[in-house]
C-alpha cells in the first residue's frame, strides 16, 4: 500500500506497480482478484462526477467497494468543478482512500465533453477542477494525464506543476498524446521531463506488459513506479508479479494453471453477484475470453466460443474446468524462476478463496439495496 509521508510524497520503494483504470474492466471483481496476487494499487473505473451526484447506479455501483478494496482508489472525472467536489466528497464518504482526477481518456464521448484528455487543452479549467477536488476532501487527490493534447502541444510538465503547487500528491503519465489515442509506441523517455518538474511521485503508464518493460520504463523516464493497464486483462497475477520481479529480479511469472482457475472461477462467481444478472453474464464472458487467451492462446479459440455461449453458469464453471484441465502447458504459463510457478509474494492458493460476497455490506450512502 502507498504511505503518504507527512511531507505528502508517498513511499514508492519499491517502485510502485500499479493497476490502471480502466472503464468496462476494474471492477470491485477485477480488482479483488488483482488484489489476492499481490497487486497493491488498483484503481477504480473512471467515474462520472456529476452522474455520480445525481445517483446514476452504473457509477454509484463503480465508486463501491470500501473494506474490500484497500487502499479504495476512485477515479472522478468531470468538466464541472462543483460536480468534482461533489463527487469527491461521496467518493470519501463512500470510503476512498485517495481520489484519482482523470485526464487521460482519449475517448471522443469523454472529451467532446472537455474532460478527460481534453482538459490538457484547457489548463485554466483543468487547475479550476484540481483544486475544487483537492478542497473538497481530506484525501489525497492524484492526476492521471497524458504528455498532451498533441505534440505540438506537451504540457504535461507545466500542468504537473500547477497540479503539485495545487496540492495533487502522485501524478500518472500516460506516454502518449492525445491525438495517438492508442497509435504508435508509448513515450516512457517523454515522461522524464515531468518527474524533473515536480517533487511529487510521477508513475509512468503506456505498454508495460513484463517486469522488462516496467525496468526499461522506470529507467528511461527516472519515474516512482509503473502503471499497467490493457496487459492485465486477463491476468490478474501481473501487477503483483511484476513488482515481485522489480524486487527481487527475474520475470513475472504466472502462477500455476489450477490457481489462475480458481482466481478466473472467483472472478466470474463475483461478478455475477456484483452486477444484475444479465449485465453479469455479459461482464464475465470478457474475463472469460481474455483468461483463456492469456492462458492457453489461439489454440482454445473455440472452446472459448464455445464457453462464451453459455448462459447457465454450472456449464460455465464444467467447461471451464474440462478446458483448463485438459488443455496441455502454454509456454506462457511456464515459471522461468521460482520452484512452484508462483512468483507472488502472496500465497495465491488464496486466488478463489476471496470473495466480495459481502461488498454490499459497505455501500457508500448512495449505493442502492441491489446494485
Ligand atoms: C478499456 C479501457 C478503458 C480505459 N478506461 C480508463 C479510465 O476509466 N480512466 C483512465 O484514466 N484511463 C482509462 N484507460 C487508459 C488506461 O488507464 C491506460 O492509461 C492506457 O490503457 C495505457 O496503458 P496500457 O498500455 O498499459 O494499457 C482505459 C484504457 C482501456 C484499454
């Protein structure tokens, strides 16, 4: 867990690994299960601020999850600053633990409405929002941004400074603009500037998927620690094993294949109660597709189609088992360095003995009975 020193800089050693936002993906489920591999920094689904004021239940449901999640990490975004302080402040009242302002999100629907990466090109606004937040509660408020609009326009230094002298504790920088969306190859020397402007912790996001690449990243871009987002879909072991491997070197091994079963079985089990039963359904078939394809790879393509198609979760969970018990060893799931495959510090034979069956017990004030 990040300690926040008097000084207001986080205790990052050893660098930092931590688990991006990803909306549609990091889930209480997700999260819970990033969680029992030894990840120590999740960070919630974007937020809408102003949808979460007015009680829209998709982000009530997304800003849930305190005594399951720790630290709790949520993710306002707005173009409002009173929706901001408003949001952060149900935020802490919901539990956050730190309040994460997002603008980095590249998507049109987000920044045709000036938030997300397109407050880069409004600075005045996006300092206006950052200070809102950071008035509006006592937790610490971090930024994820990207290096700019454009490239003829990398701000993010400038705004990382304001952002710091506002009072942000920990800033992420996505190594890409704007305007690349998810084009081309992240930037991670582009970031050193930014850990240069500021005294605050800079973690550095963009293409890590191996501890290598987190090694390369924190070197070129001198930064705290590392971000990893779309290379954790379907691994949920990653973030830990890769802050294992910056520790104690070596790669980040998967775990053996029986744990990443029951970790996959706990996921699925949990979303089917987190969400309404057919929103459930549609939310475990991504895990359910992404699992396989990391685990066993092309050569289960149909089986996963197979399995994808079905509704009645006791046929999901047999298949499941017949497929990841028959299927022969996937390179990829080979432990290059440890004795049992397990990489982790945490005992992940816990994968699947945690459940979010009682997240509903710590609802933040707004949570409906049944979300
Ligand atoms: C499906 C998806 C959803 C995302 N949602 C968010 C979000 O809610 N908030 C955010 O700041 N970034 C979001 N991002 C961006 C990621 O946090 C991350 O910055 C980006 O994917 C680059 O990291 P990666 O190369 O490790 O995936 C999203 C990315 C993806 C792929």
């Amino acid at each position: 867990m990040v300690k926040w020193h008097k000084s207001a800089v986080p205790t990052t050693l050893p660098p930092l690994v931590a688990l991006a936002p990803m909306a549609g993906v990091t889930d209480i489920p997700v999260r819970a299960q990033v969680k029992v591999f030894g990840g120590r920094y999740c960070v919630s689904e974007m937020v809408a601020s102003e949808q979460l004021a007015r009680d829209r239940i998709d982000m009530v449901r997304r800003a849930a999850g305190s005594g399951v999640i720790s630290p709790l990490v949520i993710q306002l975004a707005g173009r409002e600053a009173r929706w901001m302080a408003e949001g952060a402040r149900i935020a802490e009242d919901a539990g956050a633990d730190v309040i994460d302002i997002n603008m980095g999100c590249p998507s049109k629907s987000v920044t045709s409405g000036l938030c997300g990466s397109a407050l880069m090109r409004d600075p005045e606004t996006a300092l206006r929002l950052i200070e809102a937040t950071v008035t509006a509660t006592a937790r610490p408020v971090t930024l994820k941004m990207r290096l700019g609009w454009d490239h003829a326009s990398l701000n993010a230094a400038d705004i990382a400074k304001r952002a710091e002298d506002a009072g942000v504790r920990m800033i992420t920088v996505h190594g890409r603009t704007r305007q690349q969306f998810y084009a081309g190859s992240a930037d991670w020397s582009a970031i050193a500037p930014i850990v240069e402007a500021v005294r605050i912790p800079v973690i550095a996001n963009g293409d890590i998927a191996s501890a290598d690449d987190a090694r390369r990243a924190l070197a070129l871009s001198g930064a705290a620690g590392v971000m990893i987002g779309r290379a954790a879909q379907g691994r949920p072991w990653l973030p830990g094993a890769i802050e294992h491997a910056l520790l104690h070197g070596g790669d980040a091994t998967p775990p053996p294949r029986e744990r990443l079963l029951a970790s996959l079985l706990a996921l699925y089990d949990d979303t089917l109660a987190f969400y309404p039963e057919r929103l459930g359904v549609r939310v475990a078939r991504k895990h359910i597709a992404w699992t396989i394809d990391a685990v066993l790879g092309s050569s289960a393509r149909e089986a996963r189609k197979a399995i994808c198609m079905l509704d009645d979760p006791t046929r999901v969970r047999a298949g499941l088992h017949a497929l990841f018990g028959d299927a022969p060893d996937h390179p990829t799931t080979r432990s290059r360095t440890s004795d049992d495959g397990c990489a982790n510090p945490v005992d992940a034979r816990r994968a699947g003995a945690y459940s979010i069956a009682h997240a509903s017990a710590h609802r933040p004030r707004h949570a409906p009975a049944n979300p």
